[in-house]
C-alpha cells in the first residue's frame, strides 16, 4: 500500500499541557487535513454524519520519564459503514487496520484517532478496544474530532494514565488562513511593447490631415404611380402587419417554460402539504429463533436516517437504519427471550410493535380409572 506523503512544517505548535508524562506537539498543516476530512464525513450523511478513522503519524522522543509526541501527518482507516454511520469495523477491516500499523515507515504510529459527529454520541466500547488493539503502548494518544459547521471544530487528546484512559484539555480548530496556501496559478506573461522612435531632432512629425467627406446627394422622391406595390402606402392608413421574425417565439416560450420549472419546484417541495405520507407502521414476526420487523417505506419518505430500538426481555440493543435499510423496510433479529418489543423513531414519529412467544397450555391432570360395576348378588 503506498505511504501518505509525509507533511513537513517548520512550526510545531504545543498542545496544551495535558495528563501524565507524555508532552504532544503539532503541525498545523497535519490537524488542518483530519479538520477537512472530518468535515466531509459530517456533510456526506445530513444531521447524522459519517464518522472518519486512521493512524496519528509523527516522532517521538524520550528524555528521562517523558516522552515527547509530535503529530506531522495522519493515515486513514477505510471504513464501509456497514454497522451503521459511526466508525465501526468489520473484522476483515480490522485485520486490514492491523496491517496498516505493521509496515516500517519514516513517521511512527503515535497514536488513533477518530470523529464523533453527534454531540450527545459517547466514545463506544468498539473504539476503546480498537485504540487498545492498534496503538497497545503506554505513550500512545487517541485523538478525539468533533467536526462542527455551526462552530469551530474541536479536538480532544486521551491519554493512558495507569492504565486508564484520561481525557486531556482541547484546542478549536480553525481553517487554514489564505495567505498560508500556496498558489497554483501560473504568473500572466508580460507583453511587450515595442518602443517608439523618434527624430534625431526630437520633435514628432506631422500628421497629415484627413480628406474631407464627401456627401451624397439625398435620392429624389419616387413617384407613388412608379413605386412598387410593396411600398404604396396601405388604405386607410393602416400600416402592414410586420413578418415574424426569427426568434421572436422565445420572447413568450422562455417566461412559460420558467412557470412550469417554478411551479414544478414548488410542488416538489410542498407534496407533504397537498400528498401527505401514509402513517408509520410497524409489524413483527417470527421463525425459528429470528424475529423479523417489517415498516412500510412510503411513511420515510424523503428522509434519510431513522433508528429501530429494540427490548430483548429487558436487553436494550440500538440500530441505526441507513437510507438503504430504510427503503429495504426489513430489520432481521435474533431474539434471546420469549418477549421482543421494537419501536421505530424518526423525528416526531413512531410506531411500535411486540412479539410474544406462545405458552403452552398446561396438561390436564389424567381422570382416575373408572371403579368395575359390582356384581348382582
């Protein structure tokens, strides 16, 4: 797999003290591209966002009981999303992660990092045991992003302070200022200009003066017994009606066409006014162990991100529901206790719907064997 080039930068800025005997500096170059990449996975899944993951690459250096941190480039861990949109591997992928710390390189893998894209999100169980599994040392930093597009983006270091992890002081992250990037455009070629000569006497010479017009005489008046009957002037004073030109259509056909377009847009944008959707619906069913939630998809329409909450006998579990699940409008679940409840939450909406394992009836206690009839004395 081919390296990252390597970012270099002549300034180092401290990080503000955090915990612990580990002392981080950065480029700034290096936290402005996690900002940018944070950002576009906050942009590509609206009001949820898509969380981003990779490598912190840098040096470190020991002196005495600390050790110095300085974060010079970053590389990503891909991710399919296939768990939801927060930064959760496959295990295939985090086989690849493993291969990805293993390879000698210029910069050492110092540290994880990773993007929280929702305020109220905590850092999961999953990204605490892959911090642990990808960047196992003592000095080792899990850098935590919080992209914003209403605010300026954060970033929080972790530390390992005996063993448990340590949340340290943050910085704001700001974009790059104009000035600080390079162009690209080429500089306009000059154009020569050719130098004007002058009279060794140094005064300019004459211009000559231009001719004079010359003016036609106005032509006579044509006789109206001689003009063309095009050009007789019409009875009762009433000029010809003007030949269409070429074009004139689109005087009337461009304001059309541009109503249609407005009024198109309009309903387009109003349909849940004049077409409401159906209400949300909830089914649930069983077989062989697997509980399967079925919802009707005309309900989500135009959105983009829902989650199915599911009650296993007291067992709380959360899924997240892709655009594509969402239109797929099935969830397959295996279910652990006799009582499943799902209750499906988008916005303001919700539908819920339980299963209940059937009891059996218990068995009726056997009747006594009936007494022999007595025999006639």
């Amino acid at each position: 797999m081919p390296e990252n080039p390597v970012i270099t930068s002549p300034t180092i800025l401290p990080w503000p003290a955090g915990t612990g005997n580990v002392i981080v500096g950065y480029a700034p170059e290096a936290l402005e591209k996690l900002r940018l990449d944070a950002l576009e996975g906050l942009i590509a899944l609206p009001r949820i966002g898509m969380g981003i993951g990779g490598l912190l690459l840098g040096t470190r250096e020991k002196s005495g009981a600390k050790t110095s941190l300085r974060i010079l480039d970053s590389l990503p861990i891909p991710c399919s999303h296939a768990q939801g949109p927060s930064f959760n591997l496959s295990p295939d992928e985090v086989r690849e992660a493993i291969e990805l710390t293993r390879p000698e390189r210029e910069l050492a893998v110092i540290g994880f990092y990773y993007s929280r894209t929702r305020s109220q999100q905590k850092r999961s169980l999953e990204i605490e045991q892959l911090y642990t599994l990808l960047c196992p040392e003592p000095w080792q930093i899990l850098l935590e992003l919080r992209p914003s597009m209403a605010e300026p983006s954060r970033a929080e270091l972790i530390y390992r302070n005996g063993g448990l992890s340590v949340t340290g002081p943050g910085i704001e992250l700001h974009p790059a200022e104009v000035d600080d990037i390079p162009s690209t455009l080429a500089p306009e070629p000059e154009i020569p200009v050719a130098p004007i000569s002058l009279p060794a006497s140094g005064a300019l010479p004459a211009m000559e003066a231009p001719a004079p017009e010359t003016f036609l005489p106005p032509p006579a008046p044509v006789p109206a017994a001689a003009a063309p009957a095009a050009f007789r002037a019409p009875l009762f004073g009433v000029p010809p009606h003007p030949a269409p030109r070429q074009g004139a259509w689109l005087r009337w056909a461009i304001p059309l066409l541009l109503l249609a377009a407005g009024s198109g847009a309009a309903a387009w944008f109003t349909r849940d006014t004049w077409n409401p959707p159906p209400p949300l619906q909830l089914e649930v069913a069983e077989k062989q162990g697997q509980v399967t939630f079925h919802w009707n998809p005309d309900a989500l329409r135009g959105q983009d991100a829902a989650v199915l909450l599911v009650n296993d006998g007291g067992d709380l579990r959360t899924f997240p529901l892709t655009p594509q699940r969402l239109d797929a409008g099935v969830l397959i679940y295996p279910r652990k206790s006799g009582r499943v409840t799902g209750t499906l939450r988008i916005g303001d909406r919700r539908a819920i719907a339980t299963f209940l394992e059937p009891v059996a009836p218990p068995a009726s206690p056997s009747a006594p064997p009936a007494a022999p009839p007595k025999a006639a004395p």
